[in-house]
C-alpha cells in the first residue's frame, strides 16, 4: 500500500489506515520504503524473510507519514521502531525478531505460512 507522494496525513488518517490494514490481511509488514526498494536495511531483511515463507503479505510504506505511523503503531505494539509485523491483528515484532523466529524454525509458523 502506498501514498501519493506529497499526500498529507493526518493523526487520524493514518490512525485509520492502521487500523484498517491490521485487521483486513493476514499478515502486514510497516516498513520503510516498499518491497523493491527498502529505505533502510531493516526493512529489507524484514521484507525477504516473510518473502522467504509466504508469497502473499501487505506491506505500509512509513515514510510519508513517519511520525504519524509510529505513534499509531506504537499504540498496537508498545514498540517505536520500524519495521513492524503483525500476523493475525497480533504484533510479532521487527527485524530482529523475525530474524531470531528464522533462527529458531519458527518463523513459518509464525507467519502461518502455506
């Protein structure tokens, strides 16, 4: 999902889109940048190892509303930084966390991969 560039968002638009991305896909990554061009490398690990395990997930692009998106996320997740996953309307965690699930075998499950 994407904005137009120069789109402004406000508290509760992005509020809204949140909310409304959580609970319509399975599983959502918020993410800096999108899956051909991640802005930062957490991002991308993030985005390749769901990519790893499941062909289908939605992925929010963070970056028009930075501020905005952290703080809406924040009250999902008690956490402040991106990327962000959740599978199920239920916050996993970031890159690191995804990172450790892989680690463990874990990460398939998580993602209730196919």
């Amino acid at each position: 999902m994407t904005f137009e560039p120069g789109t402004e968002l406000d508290d509760d638009a992005v509020g809204d889109r949140v909310d409304e991305v959580i609970a319509e896909n399975d599983v959502v990554l918020f993410m800096k940048g999108n899956p051909l061009m991640p802005q930062c490398g957490y991002s991308d690990r993030a985005v390749n190892l769901i990519a790893d395990h499941r062909e289908e997930f939605e992925t929010v692009d963070v970056l028009p509303a930075l501020d905005r998106f952290r703080a809406a996320l924040t009250e999902y997740s008690g956490w402040e930084t991106i990327p962000q996953t959740f599978v199920d309307g239920e916050f996993v965690g970031g890159s690191d966390v995804l990172a450790e699930l892989e680690e463990r075998g874990e990460l398939a499950d998580t993602l209730r991969a196919d």
